[in-house]
C-alpha cells in the first residue's frame, strides 16, 4: 500500500509540474513586413511583431543583435510593434526575429523575416548573335553589358526553376 501511495504522490507531483510548466511557455510571435519582404533601395520598410494579447514589451533582432524595442498597440483585438526602417540599405538587409515579454516571461523568437534590398545595380542589357530567333542545333551568343562594373550575371530561362547555375566565360547552355 506505501508503494502504491508514493507511486501516486509522484504521479501528481509530476503532473503538477508539467501544468505549471505549460502555463509559462509563451506562444512565438508572428514577424512580417510591408510593403513586402524584398524592399527597392532607399525606400521605408514596416516591420511588424504580434505576440499574444498580454505582450508588454516587444523586441527586434538584426542578425542576431539586439535592433529595436518598443511597447506594443493595440489593434482591436490583436497586439502589435511596428518597428520603421525609414531607407532600406545594404546594411539593413538581413534576418530579422522578433520576440515580446508578457509579465515577468519572454517569448521564444519568431520565425526568421529575411528583408531583401533590391535595385542595387542598374538593369543590364541583353542581346543575342544571329537573332532572337533561331533553328534547332544552332549555336547561339548571349551578350549581357552592364554600365557599372561587375564578374558576374545570371542568365535565367523562363518556365524553369528560378534558381540560376553558375557558369563564366564561354558556356554551352
């Protein structure tokens, strides 16, 4: 009977502590931006961070490091932190997470928001030896020129995967 009883007494302690336990862990917030994730260079960018309708305090991390903090508004129901960028650079560019404090607990970090900066090179032209239109079999140059200096271009096909191979110099494609 004493072994059935402490068998007991442990059962609840442990479902005592797994309760309590489940009533700290705050739910991750959601991060996202506008007007989108990729962001023309020069322009605001809105970063916004909603946590659980008791978040007193909400704060930013760029690549890991500690970027803003702010007390959240309220928007009807839901609780949200908008964090402004007011021109997007290369160096602002980057992985952004968010979390919020409800009482005395943090939250764990949202999921990861990675802000892309775009039109940081001016558009390249492209044109193609003989023609835009050739039969099959037969070779075909594509030169790519670009005002500013640069090593490097992508050559995309359209109606394929958007992820670009990367080839230099003189390349059968």
């Amino acid at each position: 009977m004493t072994s059935t009883l402490t068998a007991l007494l442990y059962l609840g302690l442990f479902l005592s502590q797994t309760v309590s336990t489940e009533k700290q862990n705050l739910s991750k917030p959601i991060i996202w931006a506008k007007p989108d994730f990729m962001i023309p260079k020069g322009k605001q960018a809105l970063i916004f961070c909603q946590g659980t309708p008791e978040a007193v305090k909400y704060q930013l991390y760029f690549e890991g490091h500690l970027f803003l903090q702010q007390s959240p508004k309220q928007h009807g129901r839901r609780n949200i932190a908008m964090f402004h960028i007011p021109a997007m650079t290369p160096l602002t560019a980057g992985q952004y997470k968010c979390i919020y404090r409800s009482k005395k607990l943090w939250s764990n970090p949202s999921d990861p928001l990675d802000l892309v900066v775009t039109e940081l090179y001016d558009t390249p032209t492209l044109s193609v030896h003989p023609g835009p239109e050739v039969t099959s079999g037969e070779n075909v140059s594509f030169y790519c020129r670009l005002g500013t200096a640069t090593n490097k271009f992508f050559l995309l096909k359209e109606g394929r995967s958007p992820h670009p191979q990367h080839r230099y110099g003189n390349t059968q494609v």
